[in-house]
C-alpha cells in the first residue's frame, strides 16, 4: 500500500463533455481557474488539456496552454504542471475506403504533437504507449514505436518528466522496452488507464497484472473512467500506486450528482486519508517523480 500518494486532477480533457456538465471548463480562463481550485482542494498535480473556446472541442493551440500556464503560475498556488501531447493522433477512416481519412481525423507527427512542451516545458507531459481502437466505429489513436522513441528521446532533451500513458498491457510492454533502452530517467513514471474503450477493462484483477509488469523503481498512478473513477482511487492505493480524478474521467460526484474538479478532488483525498495514507504535496510529489523543486 502506499501511504504518500500524488493526487492528479485531470481537469477537461479533448472529449465531447462540455455540453454534458456545465462544470466542464472550456476557456483558458475557466481552464486555469480549475487548476486553481483543485491544487486549493489538494491536488498535487493537475493535468492540461486545452479546448477551442468556440467549438467547445479539443485543441492543440500553443496560446492557449500558455494562457492557462500564466495563470496558475501567478495565483496562490503552485501545483505540478503536467500537459498532454497526445493531441494529434486521431485517425478517422473511412472503412469502405480504408486509406482516406474522414471527419474526426487530426493526425499530426510527433514533433507537432510537442509544439507547447517545446515553448512551455511543463514539468510533466504525457507520451501515449500504442496505437489503440478509440471508441466505436473507425476510429484509432495512432502512437507507433518509431514515434514513442522519438517522443521519449526529445521529451528527455527538454528537461520533462513523461508520464507513460499505458491503456493495455501491450502499451506496458512497450513502455518497459524504451526503459530498457535508456530513453527514461530514473524513475520511470507510468500511468495505468483502464475502461477506455477498447483497452484494458476496468478489472481490479488486470490491474495487478499490469502492476506486476512494471520496473522495481518505478512510479505509477492507476485510474478508470467514469463511475470506476473513485473506487479505483482505492484499487491503486492498495497496490502502491498513486491517484487520478477529474472531469476529463467522469462527471459525477455519484448518482446523479455533477461533480467539479474540486470535489472530485476533496473526494479522493477523503478516500485516501480514511485509508490511513496522506497527500503529498507539489514539492513533496516533485521529490517522489524525480522533478526539480520550484
């Protein structure tokens, strides 16, 4: 079990979520301001999506990340700051024509995908593990070898943490390979995704397995979508790993209850201390993950 545990508040996501709960931030602003309130709740690291202010809809817009990092950095706060860069892999196929790509489709190289890392160096960003079936219908999430190698190699050169997006035990795999090869530093961070359709399920019992595959000095956080999202803050906790929650997850505090990202946040934190572990803080889960202090 572990007792000193790194809370993630995942604040917005690139899903199709913001007309299903008012509490879905959208705009820089609102983005920022989540950031805010869930370091506030606890959170010792919050996690950046951006979106288009207008469409509502996912973007890889440097500008808005940027604005969202201006923000946070001059409030009260000081959370750890972890951006995805996995905007850019959506492949839509047209499956009477496989090799033309329909609406959906936002396919760009690795490079791009690190746009904002580059100008931003975030402490942490994300490097997805594999090419995955996203959903229902034609639609893949496209992560190659050849692309994680490069992804993990320049996320290194910059100075950031990547946290390894693991969605199915193949993605671990893969993940413990570039370790293997030299492309991580010490430790390794790994976060175990389960539920998303078509990965791994929300299985307690796959989730020990993928603990199992994991490098003796690495760290982890474990987290499930929707309303597997707070038992699993329990289920990575009593394996020794850390914690995710957030609205780019799950919407609900529980039945019919909308949640915010601060009271995902103050639940999950219940959850930890009624276990008889404790928060970390941003600098204490900076010392844990190997980052520099602020």
């Amino acid at each position: 079990m572990n007792r000193n545990v790194i809370v993630t508040c995942a604040l917005t996501g690139a899903g199709d979520t913001a007309g299903k709960s008012e509490h879905v931030p959208v705009t820089p602003e609102e983005i920022a301001n989540d950031a805010i309130a869930a370091a506030r709740a606890g959170a010792s690291v919050v996690h950046i999506h951006v979106r288009d202010p207008q469409t509502k809809q996912g973007s890889r817009e440097t500008a808005h990340y940027e604005e969202v990092l201006r923000l946070v950095r001059e409030s009260d706060v000081d959370p750890v700051i972890n951006m995805t860069a996995g905007m850019g892999g959506d492949y839509a196929i047209d499956p009477q024509s496989p090799l033309d790509s329909v609406a959906g489709t936002d396919l760009v190289n690795q490079a791009t995908r690190l746009t904002h890392v580059e100008r931003l160096r975030p402490e942490i960003c994300t490097l997805d593990c594999g090419t995955l079936n996203f959903g229902e219908g034609s639609q893949i999430y496209i992560s190659t070898p050849d692309m994680m190698r490069e992804g993990a190699a320049r996320i290194r050169e910059l100075g950031v943490k990547p946290e390894l997006e693991c969605f199915d035990t193949g993605n671990v795999w893969f993940a413990n390979v570039m370790n293997d090869e030299g492309l991580l530093d010490t430790p390794p961070l790994y976060q175990l995704c389960q539920g998303i359709p078509y990965g791994a399920p929300a299985d307690p019992a796959l989730l020990q397995a993928m603990v199992g595959l994991l490098p003796a000095d690495a760290q982890f956080t474990a987290f499930a979508i929707g309303a597997n999202q707070l038992p699993w803050v329990a289920q990575s906790i009593m394996l020794g790993g850390h914690v995710r929650v957030g609205l780019e997850d799950n919407l609900y505090l529980s039945k019919g209850v909308k949640a915010t990202n601060a009271s995902l946040t103050q639940r999950a934190i219940e959850i930890i201390e009624r276990m008889g572990a404790r928060v970390a803080s941003p600098n204490e889960a900076r010392e844990i993950l190997g980052l520099a202090q602020h």
